[in-house]
C-alpha cells in the first residue's frame, strides 16, 4: 500500500522502501561528487540485476568503498577486491569491484582535468534537467546516454554501457522521468539549478 495518498509513479509501489527511494531521492537533481560517485558506482553494481536489491545494500557499499571516496577507492589493491568478493553485504562479483576502482582511478583523472564528476555530466546538458514528454513511456538509454556511455569508455570506465548510463541520468536528476501526475516531477523541477549557478 502507498506510504501517501499522493499520485506517484506506479513502479515505486511494490515496496515501502522502494516508494521511499522514489520519494526522496529519484530523480533529485545531484551537485555534490561523491553523491555523484555514489549513484554512478551503485548503478554499475546493478548491471543486469534488480535495482532495489543494490539499493538495500548501500550501507554496505559505502562501507566496503570508503563512503564511496574516489580518492581511497582508487588506492584499492586486488587484496581488496579479493576481500570484498568475500564480504556478503555487497554484491560479490570480482569483475564489478575491480570496475569500481577503475571508475575512481577514471574519476580522478577527470578531476586533473580540472572537470568534477558532477560538472562532467551536466556538461553534456548544459546544466538543464532533460524532461520526458507528456506521452513517451520512460526508456532504457537514450541518444544521450549513449553518447556519455562511449564517452566514458574512452576515459577509462568500466561497466557504463548506456542502460546503465540511463538509469545514473535518471537517479542523479539530469532527466526527469517521473510521471507528470506524479507529485515529485514538480518537486525535482524546482531543485534543478540554472547552469553556472552554485
């Protein structure tokens, strides 16, 4: 049952915790790197499982990564992944761990760049939330996920093909695909920021 009478997406409903998610962090515009790194590193992990059970997790992850701390992460050795894969509070899958840390290593190299993870993704949209249209059904990827999925192979990430890259879109708040009778799609709207504003 709904945790409110408010309309909501209806995907959120199956899951007291899942309507949670969606009610306080799907979708929410994100400007901080290490919430951007979070919700990218999670969305790796889900590759090719169910969302929720990654979610359900995330303490765990953000234990086993350093509170999801690029610049730690990248410091992780294949003692760790090793050690991790035994770890049963995150999803033990060695191929997924040593992403992570490739990812932070990537990360980093962004940072040389002089480009934060949060200003490398909103770049591509010039720092405006995308909006799915009144009648179009929400999608797995996109021309722009696709784009940012081989953009990011080129830099050195792993485990970002463009489902995954879609669904990190969606989550970080760069689009906005809740249902437009749903109370958030105006609530996230209003917490995007106009490009170049702090």
């Amino acid at each position: 049952m709904p945790t409110s009478e408010k309309t909501k997406c209806a995907w959120c409903l199956s899951a007291p915790d899942y309507e949670a998610y969606h009610d306080e962090h799907w979708g929410r515009p994100v400007y901080d790197d290490q919430q951007m790194f979070m919700f990218l590193i999670l969305e790796t992990f889900q590759a090719g499982l169910n969302w929720l059970m990654v979610w359900r997790k995330r303490e765990a992850f953000a234990q086993a990564f350093y509170q999801f701390n690029p610049h730690q992460v990248a410091q992780m050795t294949e003692d760790d992944v090793e050690r991790l894969a035994q770890d049963a509070g995150i999803i033990r899958n060695r191929s997924k761990i040593r992403a992570a840390i490739k990812n932070a290593k990537a990360t980093l190299k962004l940072q040389e760049e002089g480009l934060g993870l949060t200003d490398y993704f909103w770049s591509w949209t010039m720092g405006q939330v995308q909006e799915r249209g009144m009648n179009q059904p929400i999608q797995a990827t996109s021309p722009l996920s696709d784009l940012i999925s081989a953009d990011l192979k080129k830099r050195g990430f792993s485990f970002v093909g463009s489902t995954v890259i879609y669904a990190h879109l969606q989550a970080s708040g760069l689009v906005n695909d809740h249902d437009a009778s749903c109370f958030r799609a105006s609530e996230v709207r209003a917490l995007a920021r106009p490009h170049g504003k702090p």
